[in-house]
C-alpha cells in the first residue's frame, strides 16, 4: 500500500498552517517534524505518559492519540503557544521556585495539562491535584514539588 | 512506533460510515475518540486497511432525557458525561464511575460508545451499562437493532456487535427512587486498569433487598453480573451479615483472569473485600434516601 496523504489547514497557535500530511501520522509527529515545535515531546507514543498534551479546540488531549488529519479546522495550541500568550507565566514561575523540574522531559505536558487545572479556577486539595495530574508522569522530582507549585499558583489565582 | 500504513476516510454522515463498514467488514475500524485504537496502531497490535473517523458525526454526541431513559449518544466524550447534569441526576452510578475512566486527556477525547464497543474487560463503562440494564443501539446498511446489555458482552473485546454494524447510541433507564447504586474501583494509580471493581444497582424496600445487579469487572474476560451473590442477598435487609453473604457466594460466581496485576486467588479476595465495603455504603446510601 502507497503512503496515503490528505491535505489539512489548522490554526497551531494562533498561526493558519496548511500541509499535505501522511494520514498515519499522529498529531505530535506533525508539529515536531513538520512545523518545528519541538517543546511537545513523546514518551511512550502509546497515551501513558502525557509529555505529548498538547491543547486542540480547548482541552487538553493525549497528542501521540491523535492523527494529524484528524485536527484539520481545530485551533492547536502547544507548549510553545502557551508560554507565548503569558497564560501560565505565574505558573512557570512557580515550578521553577519550587524546583519542581529536573531533567524537564515532562515539563511541557505537565504544564499544558496543569493550565487545564487552572482554567477551570475551582478550589482543589492536594490529593484532587494529585489525581489530575495522574496521566502525567515524572521520573525525577516524586511530584512534590509539581503539587507544592500548582497548589502555590492556584490559590494565588483564587486570592486575585 | 508508528503506525502501520491505512486509508483513512472522514466520515460525513452515519449513512456513510454503515456503507464502508458494510464494504470492508473487519478489515475497517470505527475511529471515535481513538484512546484504545490509537494505542494498538502505535504499537501494531492491529494492522486495518482502513480507518472510518466518525468524529465529525455530531448527530452521534449528546445526552438527552427521553422519558424514563437516558439516550447517550455513542460519540458523546466522556468528559461530557461526567460535566452532565442529567448524568449526575438521573445516573448517579455512572457519574460515580467517571472520575475512574483514565486520566483528564483521555477523557477529553475518548467517547461512551468507544468503551462500549471495545469492552476491554477492565473498563468501566461496560460494566455501567450493565448493572442499569441498558439497552444498546445498533446500525448497520440493514437498518437499526437493539440489544439489551445482558446480550452484548460475550467475551474477551467479543461483543453481539457484528463486522458490520456500528454503535450508535445506549439508552439507559433512569435510576428511580428505591434504588441505590455504589462504583468502587482499585487501581495502582488512580486512572490506571483497574485491578477490582464492581458497578451495584439495588432495588431496596424498606430496609429489605428486593433485587440487586452486581457487576464485577477488571477480573474475568467481560463485565459479570453475579447471580450467587444476587441470591444471597435478595430478600435480606442490608446489615454485616447478608454483606458477608453475598462476598462469600462471590467465590462460585467468579473466577478473576490471573495476570500481570495478580493471581485469580488474590484478585477474587479483593473483589470480595471490596464487595463488603460497597454493600455497607449501599446501606448508608439507602437510609440516607
């Protein structure tokens, strides 16, 4: 069987993009290969380990489970995207108060699923943190530090 | 890895999704939220021809009250399930059960449906459907069937779906006063498979178990209802005792798959302990009624 390809036009952080993408490639392939935005990262490629979330029409999604094809129309927002619009700048801040990052693998899609947290601006305990952040995994800090910096931006947040 | 090579088809309208599956039969798969699909290409556990995306069916998404049924549309994702008010109102266990199904980028994505189709043996969704006795929508180029939930988990990822058809929607009673559901679930990490857990539905009347659909999943190779401890409940008011009862029959109603989670005697022991703390919330949810 041919490679098979199919035009698409998607807004990836707030830019038009159109390509002639394979219909096999998945979603974090396309922005790292094709586009350059490298922050997304892929860990497992099979929807374990979350350093591949990346943001589509709004909610955060597992971006090695998704196709390329299947994001034409839909507005993609990356790590890259979101530091950029200064969303999560108080957060970024914390993790690194916290030291809540040590060899970063993980960071970009800890962060993209912790703005979702954020977003949704409801107070949340440490445990409740703890369980949303469960579809992403860090080797190197044991999560305290993740906690102590989302928990610390939170209730600044709830405070404003 | 990547994927294998495929043809991928966009889908328009259900008309034209039931065609290419009338087609293709096995070599075809349904895309909908692609949380367990996307997985297995990935790794090339499977290896179709063709890809049917159904994510632009809106007509496939939504959750509606229709009398004394809840019509979930099979496309509906489960974040929309576990936001709905209709959902927390009218299906308490399934709203229960949702904080279990993965993690919040899954549940972003993946659909009702997706999880009923599949039925891995460890979702919880199917054994959902099953405790509340749902009846399951079904489409093909021939036109619509329904099946009740009793009929449609055969077996390991076996279900009374055929190549051909594809599910549309699940219609699921609405849980009436006098009755009390409890979902408990033990996972390694929270998200994760599960290693136990059950979905209950009890009808109690003053105190006294008229009937009670328990349903164990995470253990066998599809969602099971358990009749020995159904029995031995029935007919009893909910105390220690008739709990005990009904985690000691569970022993003849279930034999758990050992895997890499943990042998059939140690997953049957925390089916069992499980079962005992659910019945005891049962029983505060039913006084509290």
């Amino acid at each position: 069987m041919s490679e098979e390809t199919m035009q698409i036009a998607v807004t990836v952080n707030g830019e038009a993009v159109a390509r002639t993408v394979p219909v096999r490639q998945h979603l974090v392939d396309f922005l790292r290969t094709e586009l350059g935005l490298t922050g997304s990262h892929l860990g497992c490629e099979h929807g374990v380990c979350g350093a591949c979330s990346v943001r589509v029409d709004g909610r955060v999604v597992r971006g090695c489970l998704m196709l390329a094809v299947q994001v034409d129309g839909a507005h993609v927002v990356t790590i890259e995207g979101l530091d950029e619009t200064g969303e999560i700048a108080d957060l970024q801040a914390a993790f690194v108060a916290r030291n809540a990052l040590q060899c970063g693998f993980c960071t970009p899609g800890m962060l993209m699923t912790c703005a979702e947290l954020l977003a949704q601006a409801s107070p949340m305990s440490r445990a409740e943190i703890r369980t949303f952040l469960s579809g992403n995994y860090c080797r190197c800090t044991g999560f305290h530090a993740i906690v102590d910096a989302v928990e610390t931006t939170l209730t600044q947040r709830l405070q404003r | 890895m990547k994927a294998p090579r495929f043809s991928y088809v966009r889908a328009d309208s259900v008309a034209q999704a039931v065609a290419l599956l009338d087609q293709h039969g096995e070599e075809a798969r349904i895309l909908a939220g692609g949380q367990s699909l996307m997985p297995t290409l990935n790794m090339r556990l499977s290896q179709p021809r063709l890809l049917i995306d159904i994510n632009r069916l809106d007509a496939l998404a939504g959750i509606a009250l229709q009398g004394d049924r809840v019509r979930i549309g099979a496309l509906t994702r489960h974040v929309e399930v576990a936001n709905s008010a209709i959902v927390a109102r009218h299906l308490p266990l399934i709203a229960e059960a949702m904080p279990h199904v993965a993690h919040v980028a899954v549940r972003n994505r993946g659909t009702f449906g997706g999880s009923i189709a599949l039925a891995d043996p460890a979702a919880e969704m199917p054994a959902c459907v099953l405790a509340l006795g749902a009846t399951l929508v079904l489409q093909s180029a021939a036109g619509r069937r329904e099946v009740a939930a009793d009929d449609y988990f055969l077996g390991l990822y076996e279900t009374a779906r055929r190549p051909d058809e594809l599910l549309v929607e699940a219609l699921v009673p609405v849980q009436r006063p006098g009755t009390v559901s409890v979902f408990m679930e033990l996972a390694r990490r929270h998200g994760d498979f599960a290693i136990a857990g059950m979905a209950f539905h009890l009808t109690v009347a003053r105190g006294v178990v008229a009937d009670a659909r328990l349903v164990y999943f995470g253990s066998e190779d599809k969602p099971t209802l358990a009749h020995g401890a159904r029995t031995a409940i029935a007919g009893r008011r909910m105390d220690e005792a008739s709990a005990n009862a009904a985690a000691d029959a569970l022993e003849h109603d279930l034999a758990p798959m050992t895997n890499v989670q943990g042998s059939t005697a140690m997953r049957l022991h925390l089916q069992r302990v499980l079962t005992r703390r659910a019945l005891a919330v049962a029983a505060e949810r039913a006084r509290a009624a």
